[in-house]
C-alpha cells in the first residue's frame, strides 16, 4: 500500500511538473555573460499583467516559472548599462527552453538608469533569500556602501560602523555568495569604498540553508556587486578627513583590469585615527555588615594606524571554466593609553582609592589567500567549485600598567606591572561544491569543506609585588597551544511546483579539538547534525516565505584557554576549559506586498555561552568569564516600508519589536527572567537639482530586558551631504555621524546581591569630508576571496 501511494504522488507531481510552463535560457553580450539582469514575461498590450519574472544568475542564466499563460507574451531582458530587449512568445511556445539573450550596450548608460522601486522587484523572496535589488529599490544613490547597507530592512550600523542586523554585529558578510574573511575595520574600509552603484543586489539569509556554515544565529548578508563588461582599465581613489574630538585620515585606492580572459583587481588603504571611549561601572553590594560601593572610570585612548594591499587574479578557462587567486595583507599598530580611577566606599565613607595608567603597544599582521576553480558544463546545468584558503594572523601586546593608591588603607606601594602577550593563529580550509539541475523544477547541490585552525598564545608577567595581584604571579604566565579540525558535509534539494518552491537539506558535522596549556589539558570530539527547510509560495502580488534552520555556536578559541588576566585590583578575567557549543533551532516568517516587508523570526537555545560577572565577597573583586546558560529564547517581529512623497525624496521606515527570556543554573549565577524592547529607524534621501544629494537617517532603541541586565534607551541622527561633479567623476561628500551623542551602552545588571550599573560612551559627534575621483569604464569584477568567516569569528 505504502509503496503505491509513493507511486500515485510521484506520477501526480510528475504530472504536474509537466503541465508548468516556463521560459528558461541565458543572457551575453558580444559574447561575455550577463549576470544579475532582470527578466519579466508579462501579457502582451497590457504591461501590468506579469505572468512571471526572474534573475539571471552569475553564469547570465535564468529560469521563469509561469503563474499563467497568456496566447501572445512579452518578454522583456532590462540591465543597467545595455538596451532593453524584448520578444514575443506565444502560448504554443511553451515551455520555452534554452533562449539565446543577447543584449546591446548602451550608449548613454548613466542617462537610462531609472533609480524607481518597480513593483516587487525591488523585493524578491527566493528559498532561503530575502533579496533586495538595490537599482529598482531606488537606493543606488544613497552614497557609499555602507549608507546604502543602512536602507536594508533588518541591517544597521553600530557606533563604529559595523554592519549589524536585527540588532547583532554577528552577522557573516557574504562577497558575491563567497565567504569573505574580512573582519572589523577591514570590512568597514571595503564596504565604504564601494559605491551604491557599485552593489547589484544585497541578499538576507536570516535562516542560512544546509549550503552554508552551521556556525551563528544572526544570519548571512550576502553583497552582490556588479560584474564587468566592458574590456579596459577602472578604478576608484579616496580621501578622507574627520574629527569628533580626535582627528581621523583614511586614504585608498581600487584598480581594476579586465579583458576577455583576464580580471586583476588591486587596492590598497591606509588609515591613521585617533578615539576615545568614556566608561563608568557602579557596583553596589548589599550583603556585607555595612553598605559597599565601588565606582570605576575609565578614558581609553586609542590611536590606530592601518595598512592594506590585496591583489586578486582570474583566468577564463576553455569551456566555461576559470581559476582565480586572490590575497591581503594587512597590518597594523595600536597605541593605545587607559587613565582610571577606582573609589571604594564603605558605609558611605571612601576607604580605597586607586589610579591606574595603561599603556599598550599592539602591532598586529594578517596574510590571507586563496585558490579558487569553478566549471560548468551540461549546458550550464551542472557546476563544481573547488577552493582552498589560508591565513595566518600574528599580534603582540605590550602592556605596562601602573596602580598608586593615594588612599590606602592597607599601606601598599604602586604596582607595576609588565605584561607580554603574543598571539598566532594559522587557518588552512579546503572546500568543494557541486550543483546540477535534474529537470526544469528539481535540483540539488552537495558540498564538503575541511579546516584546521592552530593557535599558540603566550602570556608573560613581571610585577614589582606579586602579592596585589589577586592571583599568584605563576597562574598569570600562560602558554595555551590549540588546535582544532572540522570535517563537514551537506546536501539539499529544491523543488519547484506552480507557484511553489520548496528546499531542504542536511549538513553534518565531526569537530574535534585538543588544548595543551602549562597546567592543564582539554578536548573533545563530537558530531552535530544541521537541518534546514524553507517554502516559499508566490501569489498575485503577495510573497510569503517560512524557513527553518539548526545552528551552532562555538566558544572563542581564547576562552577555552585557562587563562588569568589581571585587569585592576578589582577586577580578573579568565578562561574556561569546560565551555560546550551552544545549539540554537531557529526560524523565520516573511510576508512581502509591494515592496513592504513583515517578519516573523526567533531561536530557541540551550547551553548560551554567557558572560558571567562574579563578585567574590571574600576576596572583593569582579571575576569575568564565559559559561553555558542553561536555556532561552528571542522572538521578534519587523515592518518595512518604503515611501516616496515625490520624485526626488523617498522614505524608508523600519520597526521592529522582541522578547528576550534567559533562564541560568551557573553555579552562582543563577536567573530566570525576560523581558520585552522594540527599535525605530526612519532613512530619506533626497534628490536634488545639480548632482546634490541629502541622507538624512535616524534611530530609536527603546528600553529591554534580557536575564538578569536591564538596557536604556538610545538614540541619534546621521547626516550625509554629497555634490557630484564632472559627469559624476568626481564626488565631495560630508557626513554628520551621531550628532545628537546619545549613542552610548547603558546597562543594569542586578544578580543576587550585586547590582552593577554599565555606561559606556563612545566617541559620537563625528564629522567627516571625503573626496572620490573615479577613472576608467566603471564596470568592475571582483576575484574571489579566501573563505575563513567561521574560523576567524572565533579569534
């Protein structure tokens, strides 16, 4: 019986498989792909009725399932820079198999932009992607890249830049589907140097498929840049002054090459900044025989200089292959001087007070590089890419802290402390992926990815008396050597019926790590299971998707060492050996209607890695370190809408409100409560006469709850103005950061008799006149980068 219901279903779906039309075939011009172009059949003498649309992908193919049909239809290829194409198809047509698109280069490319939201195009939800077309969403003008990640529903920026979505700065960047391996100011320097033109969509992968890595909760956002077309020589090169109580200069410059065979991409920066960081911690303690209250601040002092140069090369290959390599160096040094002051009051009354001075010299230098291979064959059905990676990271941290106690009961003379901490990883991965296309509606990609990450971290102390360091002097000299290896496999299936699309998959993963350091040794072998399906269903003018995906999180390398570090007389951090990864089941609803987006989304967790701040009573000081939670959940929901009053001026409003539970059984540490927060952030552009552009954007984070720790409200205004000149050339650019300087960290924690109250300020009111002159062509092609985003998240 079973096996003939398995048989009914599988000749129903066939059937119905059958009975779809579709229109599929790829997109060139003067023989060289043209990916990411839009592709919409609509009915013929009535543009309004679409029957079905698409994208082609970055091998200029595509495919259009058919909601209807009509007897005579009209096909239309549009692309910024080339003609639109357009063809007449008639229902007896159909399906339409393997169309040859050949579309003709624009004369007046710039002048035929139409930078209009049309339609849902601008919003397209496919499988496990919310994908935003930054040309039809109208945004490509907002300015660099980073202003136009900021027009993103769920995507913001944290007071120094970061990208963050939904709140989180955890978020994995994605470089034309390809792991990127750049992290912090490097991420921001590439970001920033792109321009809105420069970006042909931006995808959203909130709940990341079998495809992806498993590690994260926050979700993928993949930048899709637009590729070259014509032969020639382009580039960009910058400048940049800013101040906001300290000066910042960043300089760089982008070239790029590319003919029929051959792409070469070469850039380089360097950026010299000054900054400060005001931070205050209050900590009253309840059960002693008199009232405690310790009062720290501290100014932190950075001053960085950086350095970048990378250089990217790709070879065509005959049939449909190519090989590319790319690699970055990048270093940089830090000086950076902390002045603190600690009061301790008992019964009201000061007892203690101490004043600390912290210099630290910390050069740091990374090489990252990679090998990538990439065929297609069976008439583009089937693709295999093969790439391998490195990188190496070395720092050194030369610290030395000092402590005079002006009040001091216990008599102790100042503390001088010395510190050297040296700091080495080496990554190496490898990773193969395999797609083919069973039929029109199924297909099915597969993959494997090995890496091994080494680290060896080495900690030396000298201090004139050992006795005030609230540990002995031989538990603070440290040397951890780590080294980890991960071996994972995945694969998934989608399918697509009528108005359907369904995708599933499996990817399974075997970790297995050892830690060797001067008094311990730790490790662990385990294998984790990740399932991941979506659905996603098309209508009239209404798209809804539902996707689920298993997620881990993995401790930081540092964090599994069994450290000690010495931060003040009141305060010690150290490393935890018995730190588990942490599983999250997450999901997501989305509903689009008109470029409108509503989300529904949460995880579920057990095992969180925590930040535990623990008062020891006895010995009066603050022991920080990282424990497995025991559960929790965050359940939000999000609304997007864009608005535009009038041609030149559009609007794009984002809200989104959560509730956050945490529930802990640490060893005393223990909480269980929850609690609810909401964020508001309105963006506008204004396009005006003259080449003159005027960003204005803002943002409220509402007071929440989460655990034991209570947050405060924030908020702030953004500003950019932009004047373009000599056929859009050159660009002078002035950006207000932060003006109203409300943009700070405020927090409550109250845990079992220890309440402490956390502000941080940073350095807001930044002001900034950045200069850009843009050469050659303009049309650009990016090389592959190394793939390390999991391996180096956990630096």
């Amino acid at each position: 019986m079973k096996k003939f219901i398995a048989l009914l279903i599988t000749l129903l779906l066939q059937q119905a498989i059958s009975a779809q039309d579709s229109v599929s075939g790829s997109i060139s011009s003067e023989g060289e792909v043209v990916p990411f172009a839009t592709i919409s059949v609509y009915e013929s003498g009535n543009p309004e009725n679409l029957l079905g649309y698409a994208y082609s992908d970055e091998n200029g193919l595509f495919e259009i399932l058919l909601k209807k049909t009509s007897e005579i239809a009209i096909l239309k290829a549009e692309s910024m820079g080339f003609e639109d194409y357009t063809q007449e198809i008639r229902k007896t047509e159909l399906p339409l198999k393997n169309l040859k698109i050949n579309l003709q280069i624009s004369s007046d490319q710039l002048d035929e932009v139409e930078l209009v939201a049309d339609g849902r195009k601008a919003v397209k939800l496919d499988g496990d992607k919310m994908i935003f077309d930054i040309e039809k969403a109208g945004i490509a003008g907002a300015g660099n890249g980073l202003q136009v990640m900021q027009q993103i529903p769920g995507i913001s920026l944290d007071q120094n830049q970061n990208i963050q979505f939904r709140g989180s700065s955890g978020v994995k960047i994605l470089i034309n589907g390809k792991t990127s391996f750049l992290k912090g100011e490097a991420l921001r320097e590439f970001v920033s140097s792109l321009t809105g033109e420069d970006i042909a969509k931006v995808e959203i992968i909130a709940q990341p498929s079998s495809r992806y890595e498993a590690e994260g909760t926050t979700g993928i956002i993949n930048i899709v840049l637009k590729k070259g077309r014509k032969p020639g020589i382009t580039g960009r090169t910058y400048t940049s002054f800013g101040y906001g109580g300290f000066y910042k200069w960043r300089n760089g410059a982008n070239l790029y090459y590319s003919d029929s065979l051959w792409n070469v991409n070469v850039s380089g920066y360097y950026n010299e900044s000054e900054s400060i960081n005001d931070r205050k911690i209050e900590q009253d303690i309840f059960d002693k025989n008199y009232s405690q209250k310790i009062i720290q601040t501290n100014l932190w002092l950075p001053r960085n200089f950086s350095r970048s140069l990378s250089l990217g090369v790709e070879r065509s290959l005959p049939k449909n292959q190519s090989i590319s390599t790319s690699w970055r160096y990048n270093s940089g040094t830090a000086a950076e001087q902390t002045n603190g002051e600690t009061r301790e009051f008992r019964s009201e009354e000061l007892y203690k007070k101490v004043l600390l001075d912290k210099k630290a010299d910390i050069p740091t230098r990374t090489v990252t590089g990679n090998v990538f291979y990439q065929n297609s064959w069976n008439e583009d059905q089937s693709h295999l890419e093969a790439q391998l990676n490195f990188s190496r990271y070395d720092a050194e941290n030369s610290i030395l802290l000092k402590n005079s106690y002006p009040v001091n009961p216990e008599g102790r003379e100042m503390l001088v402390l010395s510190t050297l901490n040296q700091t080495a990883y080496d990554i190496y991965s490898g990773q193969l992926d395999f797609s083919t296309q069973f039929s029109e509606k199924m297909s099915l990609e597969t993959g494997w990815k090995w890496s091994q990450v080494r680290t060896d971290y080495l900690n030396n102390y000298e201090a004139n008396d050992p006795s005030q360091l609230l540990v002995a002097e031989e538990l603070l000299d440290n040397r951890f050597q780590y080294h980890e290896s991960l071996l994972g496999a995945y694969g998934q299936l989608s399918y697509a019926i009528e108005n359907w699309n369904f995708l599933a998959g499996l990817r399974a993963e075997y970790i297995s790590y050892e830690g060797v350091s001067k008094n311990s040794e730790n490790g662990a072998k385990y294998t984790a299971w990740f399932p991941s399906f979506s659905a996603n269903y098309e209508a009239e003018e209404a798209q809804y998707q539902f996707s689920y995906s298993r997620r881990i999180g993995r401790p930081d390398y540092k964090d599994l060492n069994p450290f000690y570090e010495y931060l003040d007389p009141y305060t010690l951090q150290r490393g935890n050996t018995n730190l588990q990864p942490q599983f999250y089941h997450s999901f997501q609803f989305n509903y689009s209607h008109n470029n409108m987006v509503t989300s529904l989304y949460g995880y579920f967790y057990k095992d969180k890695i925590t930040r535990v701040i623990d008062f020891d009573r006895e010995d009066n000081f603050t022991n920080y370190y990282q424990a497995n939670a025991a559960r929790g959940h965050n359940l939000g929901i999000s609304f997007s809408a864009p608005y535009k009053p009038f041609g030149w001026w559009k609007i794009q409003f984002d809200a989104s409100g959560y509730h956050s539970y945490e529930k802990s059984e640490i060893p005393g540490y223990t909480y269980d409560h929850g609690g609810f927060g909401y964020d508001l952030s309105i963006y506008q552009n204004f396009d005006l006469e003259n080449d003159w552009k005027l960003n204005f954007n803002a943002f409220y984070s509402g007071a929440s709850e989460s655990g034991n720790t209570r947050f405060f409200p924030a908020y702030d205004l953004d500003l950019n103005v932009q004047k373009q000149f000599w056929n859009n050339r050159f660009k002078a650019e002035f950006s207000a950061r932060q003006i109203l300087k409300r943009s700070r960290w405020h927090s409550i924690m109250e845990q079992d008799d220890v309440r402490t109250d956390w502000l941080n300020q940073w350095e807001t009111r930044v002001f900034a006149l950045t200069l850009t002159y843009n050469f050659g062509n303009q049309k650009t092609r990016n090389i592959k980068e190394a793939s390390l985003s999991e391996e180096k998240s956990r630096m």
